[in-house]
C-alpha cells in the first residue's frame, strides 16, 4: 500500500476517525500497532512474521541489555545487523538464479524470501531502541511502545529514521484538539505535491537515463537528465518525509525534519547536514563518533570519513555502483574538510553562489550512481556525456516541460522561507489550495517511491 | 499578525483547490478536447498523433505499424488526406484495432507487418476506440494544455508543399555514408535472440480478423513490408515473422505492390530506414497511391 493510493487514503481515513473515539483512547497505542501491522502485511504478509522477529528478538535483547549492556547491547545491535546483511546482501555471496539455493528447506525459504520493504530503516530504528534506552538504567518500556516506535506507519518504509529517545516520551494519550491540523495539512499537502506533480512527473524523462535507453540520447540530453534526477530524487524523497511527518502530526507525533533545502549547501559537509538528516544523525552518533570522529587527529578523521560515507552507500544496495557513491562523498568530504575555514573567511555573494552551484553539480553527477546501480551502466553513461552521440533519431524531451516539472524544486531552494512567511501569510491557505488541485490535475504517472527499494 | 484559525485555513485550502477544479472543469466542458492536447514527455507524436486521428475529419488512407513505418513522415507524402499512425516502440495492430473501432473508416488501410511480435497496447486501444474519439478527460490540464499549445505553436505539422523541395534536394544527395556497423550487430543479435513466433501468430490472426471486419464495413486493407539491412533480413525473427505472415497472406493482391531501388537505401542501425531512405520508401508507396484510391 504506498501513500499515493487510494487505498491508502481510505486506511488513513479509518484508522484516524477510529484513534480519536473517546472510549477507545486508552487503546490508542494498540490501535496504533494493529494499524501499523495491517499497512506492513498488506500485499506481503509472508514478511510480516520477519518483521515479529525483529521486534520481539529486539526486545528481548533490550530486556537483557538493561540488566547487562557491555554485553548484550552488542549482541542485540549484531543481531539486527545479521538481519539487515542476511536480507540485503545474501546475493552478494549466492546466485539468485538458483534453483536450489540451500540444500536445507527453511533456510532455502528464507533465501526466496524479497527484501523486505523498510527493513533498512526499521533495523536502525531497533538498534536506536537498544542503545537510547539502555544508556540509563530503568525499566524496559512495554512492548506495545516498542513496536509502535519501530512500526509506527508513517515511518515504517522509509523514515525519517526517529531517535528512540526522541519518539518513546511522546507515547501519551492523545486529544483531537490538541492536532495541529494546519502544519499537518502543510506537510501533507507539500509532501504529495511534490511527489505527484514533480516526481512522477519527472521519472517520465529521466526514464530514459536506464539502459539501454541511455545510448539513445543526445549527449546535451544526457546532461540534462542528470540534473532533472537530481530535482526527481529530492523531491520524491523530500515528499515521502513531508507526508511522513504529517501523517504522524494527525496521531499526535512529531517525527523529525528530514530536509532543509539541501541543494542550497555551499559545501559537501553542510549537505550532509541538509539531505536525509535523520540517516545523517544516525551515522553521526552511531557510527562516526563512536569511530573516534574528529578527536584522533586528521588522518583517522578522514578515515572515519570514508569509512562511514562507504557504509552509508552500502547501506542503500549490495553493489559496487552504490559503494562509489558513498565512497565519492567521502573523499569530497576529506578533500574540501581542510579548505573549509578559509574558504569561510571569503564574505562574497558571488562566491557563495559558485560553491553552491559546485556543490550541486557534484552531487547531481553523484546521482547517477544511485540511478544506475550496475555500475558499468553508471560508467558508460557517465562516458556518454563527454562523447558526441550518433544516434540519428533521439528521444524528444520537451525541455519547457522539464523547467515547469522543475520550478517547485528550484522556487523552494532559491525563494527564502522567510519571504513567504512575511508576504505571502495571508495567501498561504490558497497557495496550498492550489497545489492540492494541481497535484490531482497534473500528476505524473505513478511510480513508487525511490527510497522504498532501501 | 494575527495566526488565522485552523477551521479557516482550512476552508481557504479547500475552497482555493475546489474553485482551480471548478475552474478547469468549466474549460473542458467550454472547449471540449481541442484544448486537450497531450503535451507527452517521451512518447513523442504518438498521443498527438491518435488525438488527431480521433478528433479530425476521418482521412483516405492510413497507415499503421511499428517504429518502422513511423519513420515515413505524413509531410513525405503527397497524397492528401493520410495519416500515419505507427507506433513507436508499439504493435501495428494497436493502430489497426483502433482504426477499426471508430464509427468511420478510411477508404485504404495499409498495415506493415514487420513487427508483429509485440502485443497490442490495450490500454491505448480503449482510450482512442470510444465514439467521439480519445476519452475526454474531465479536467483541463493547465501546464501540459500551455506546453502543448505552446510546442504545437513552435513545431506547427508540416504539409507535403511546405516540404517538397527540401525531399527533393535529400533525394538528391548521395545515400549516406554513416558506419551503423556497431548498431547492425547489436540489432542483428536481438533479432536472432527472439523467437516471435507464438505472438506473430496471435498478431496475424487479429490481423485477419480485422481486415475482415475492415473490408465489410467498405474499407480496403492492403499489406505491406519494409526493408529490413542485409543482415536484419536474414536473422532469425525476420524469418520467421515473414513466414508467418506470408502463410497466412499468401495472395499477392493482399499485399501494397511498392517499387523501390535497394541499393539506394539506408538505415541508421539496420533496422529503421534514416531520412533519405524513407522519403524514398514514402514515395514508392505514394506513387501507388493515386490508383487504389481511384479504383474504389
């Protein structure tokens, strides 16, 4: 069920009018859980005994990682990232092809098994459960909390990756006045517009960056698709989130900001700090610092760097096209960390302006990456545009559509936030009328979400 | 300023969008289709091309087929009142379903036959087979009706007069020179790869049904093939495409008697004819034309 169905409205629709009934309010976290539950098995329920075993094995460790944490706070982390390994990166070292896969049927089962959707993410929600909760001692909370902290819907399948300390406290009674129902219809509203009307409207042209299509285009086609996948994956990713946090506003819970204008960084460590920021934290105090960080002198900082930047790209596919691109940021990251302060010390709009459109380049050309998992495809497209096509018959891409696909993405970054807040208050519920009708009226054709196949 | 309550935004949301609904609800049903002009992205003319079909005055002749007949540019030929409705990267047949679902007929139906291993594209077969044409959406479609218009203002369709000089001055030249070697072989290894035979045989059955159907309402229905590369003619799904077709069509008056000189012809990669090569194959088919219309 993805958030652009019907369906998916009508779920919404229920599971609301049903949260807010009176007699019912004691019961809200299970409502909350048997919802989440039926989202997740719906259309693949043979997954939904995988997602019960992450859940109780998660518990159980965090039970016993109360009592003692240098020992099975490891544990409990190495089983869950057993799970993410064994699912995500099993044909890494078998053929998928295979008719017999093991000799042993249940394993040979668990091997036929797809990768399950979201379990990137709830994966690192159970070990942020297991390191938050067991860094004071307590009591374990119950499982009904737990569950919902890993399954809550909204953020299930892709984010934003919620801090256990951040989301556990918010499980309280809550009170259909107490709704922010103008900041959730904001998100929402937002969140949809950009997925329908930009996104999918989008993937329609840089469909063709696929192969073999590629090898169809002109090489200035080339280029341009490169900069429109960069438009695209924002804003289908930044839309998923924006409708994330506003479906979890509407059940009382505020789900961190996952975007904050990233194409607008003027350097490669401040986009780190502006795209997916949830996932970015999460590296940050998981994985980097607990590395050592910046506090073992340079050079194992910018192994840290490339270590964690390697990692996070691995962690969005078992390819070598994935690694590259991690392994890319990273060594932008070690270039530009000892340029930073003078760079800093120069005071020129001007030449903010060329960092800003130096940083977007390189993390558009980055995309392609991401785009072309096959990394040879990766490669001969990246070729493709230093060369002069000779295809005699082109694809036509209608470039005016590309600038008006474009504009909200464009608007959003170079339009500061606070000139809509001061001139455009009073006009703020018709623009957002009128995204609502445009996003139905111009939709692009459906696609499911980038970020669903992490 | 003082924050406006959540029940008003909220009505100001709603009433804005349900006004721009409104709005356009109202445009389509003042302006009809002819304001609905698809502004595609990557499917090229194909949609502008059907929509004009369905909405226009029903021509003398259509042709219908593959990305190969596609090639044959409307403007190259000097028969008035024809339409092509190849399909890139589609089946002839979709274009023949649809022909023969509307409520009128051309007077000559021309069908290649080169690619029949593909299925019929369902979807656009019930979009353009109602009465009155595409299906009327129920809103109008403000930024893909502006690029419409606007790319339609800017690449308004040739006619065959507006053309005819610069065809004859292409036809002049020598045919070119280009190495498609590379494409040849990537083309030839696909072709020898498929194997087109069970949808081929589903395609010309449908085929001949349609015919059939065409031929009783009034309409004429001829066959015809185009050139294919040397080695393209000789792989293994050209082979086996043209049997079968021929086993079922074996009548020599079922087929487009076309003439062209073969040495003269081209193709970007060895399947489709490149610009020259086409106007030429245009041309052989026009010339036939004059006389099958006549002879109705």
């Amino acid at each position: 069920m993805t958030f652009t169905s019907w369906q998916f409205g009508v779920f919404v629709a229920v599971v609301f009018a049903v949260y807010y009934l009176p007699p019912l309010r004691t019961l809200q976290v299970q409502w909350l859980v048997f919802a989440s539950l039926f989202f997740y098995g719906y259309g693949q329920p043979q997954l939904l005994p995988l997602l019960a075993v992450a859940v109780f094995g998660t518990y159980l460790f965090l039970i016993l990682a109360l009592r003692n944490r240098q020992i099975w706070l490891p544990v409990g982390i190495g089983f869950n990232l057993a799970l993410l390994a064994f699912f995500k990166y099993k044909f890494l070292f078998m053929d998928a092809g295979s008719s017999s896969l093991s000799g042993v049927a249940p394993v040979g089962f668990l091997l036929r098994l797809p990768l399950p959707i979201g379990i990137s993410f709830f994966v690192f929600h159970n070990i942020s459960l297991l390191v938050d909760l067991t860094r004071r001692q307590g009591s374990p909370p119950d499982l009904t909390s737990v569950f919902l902290y890993i399954i809550f819907f909204p953020q299930l399948v892709s984010g934003p990756i919620t801090r256990a300390e951040m989301f556990m406290p918010q499980i309280t009674p809550k009170y259909f006045s107490d709704i922010a129902f103008v900041e959730a219809a904001k998100w929402i509203l937002t969140g949809f517009f950009f997925k329908l009307y930009v996104a999918n409207n989008l993937n329609e042209m840089t469909s063709y960056m696929d192969f073999p299509l590629y090898e169809t285009l002109q090489t200035q086609d080339r280029w341009l698709l490169v900069f429109l996948y960069s438009y695209q994956i924002y804003a289908d990713f930044f839309g998923y989130s924006a409708i994330a946090i506003g479906l979890a506003l509407l059940f009382g819970y505020r789900l961190p900001v996952n975007f904050n204008l990233p194409y607008i960084s003027s350097s490669f460590s401040e986009f780190w700090t502006r795209w997916h920021i949830s996932l970015s934290n999460w590296f940050r105090t998981s994985l980097y610092i607990p590395l050592g960080g910046n506090r073992h002198g340079a050079l194992r900082t910018y192994l840290n760097l490339m270590i964690v930047m390697g990692l996070g790209g691995l962690w969005h596919g078992a390819g070598l096209s994935f690694l590259m691109w991690g392994v890319m940021h990273g060594l932008l990251l070690v270039i530009e960390r000892p340029l930073l302060t003078p760079l800093k010390s120069i005071d020129s709009a001007v030449f903010r302006a060329v960092r800003i459109s130096f940083v977007f380049f390189c993390v558009s050309m980055l995309w392609i990456f991401f785009k072309l998992p096959n990394f040879d495809h990766a490669v001969s497209y990246l070729s493709g545009m230093f060369t002069p096509s000779t295809n005699l018959n082109p694809p036509k891409l209608f470039y005016s559509l590309a600038v008006l696909y474009s504009l909200p993405v464009i608007i959003q970054h170079l339009v500061s936030g606070s000139v809509f807040e001061r001139t455009l208050r009073r006009a703020e519920p018709y623009l957002y009328g009128s995204m609502a009708a445009l996003m139905y009226l111009e939709a692009g054709p459906e696609t499911s979400f980038i970020y669903f196949q992490f | 300023m003082e924050r406006m309550s959540a029940p008003r935004w909220l009505a100001r949301c709603a009433l804005s969008a349900a006004l721009l609904l409104f709005g356009c609800g109202l445009a389509t049903a003042w302006f009809g289709n002819s304001l609905q002009v698809p502004a595609t992205t990557t499917r090229d003319g194909t949609l502008i091309t059907l929509n004009r079909y369905a909405r226009e005055p029903i021509p003398d002749v259509v042709l219908v087929g593959s990305s190969l007949t596609f090639r044959l540019k409307e403007e190259y030929f000097a028969t008035p009142r024809l339409r092509n409705l190849a399909l890139a990267g589609g089946s002839p047949v979709t274009g023949l379903e649809i022909v023969a679902n509307q409520p009128r007929l051309p007077r000559l139906v021309l069908i290649e036959t080169n690619v029949l291993s593909r299925a019929p594209d369902a979807a656009l077969v019930e979009r353009y087979s109602r009465s009155g044409g595409a299906a009327d959406p129920l809103f109008f479609r403000p930024v893909r009706t502006a690029v419409a218009a606007y790319e339609n203002w800017l690449h308004a369709p040739l006619s065959h007069a507006q053309v005819a000089s610069a065809l004859d001055q292409l036809r002049k030249q020598p045919p070119s020179n280009f190495d498609n070697r590379v494409y040849v072989e990537r083309a030839l290894q696909q072709f020898n790869d498929q194997d087109p035979t069970v949808v081929t045989l589903a395609s010309v059955d449908r085929v001949e049904q349609l015919i059939a159907s065409l031929e009783a309402r009034g309409s004429r229905a001829l066959l015809f093939e185009l050139p294919y590369s040397q080695p393209l003619e000789e792989s293994r799904s050209a082979k086996i495409t043209r049997e079968i077709v021929h086993a079922k069509f074996p009548a020599p008056d079922r087929w487009l008697p076309i003439a062209y000189s073969r040495p003269e012809l081209r193709w970007a990669d060895g399947v489709h004819l490149d610009e020259r090569s086409a106007v030429i194959a245009s041309q052989s088919i026009d010339r036939v034309l004059p006389a099958l219309l006549g002879s109705q």
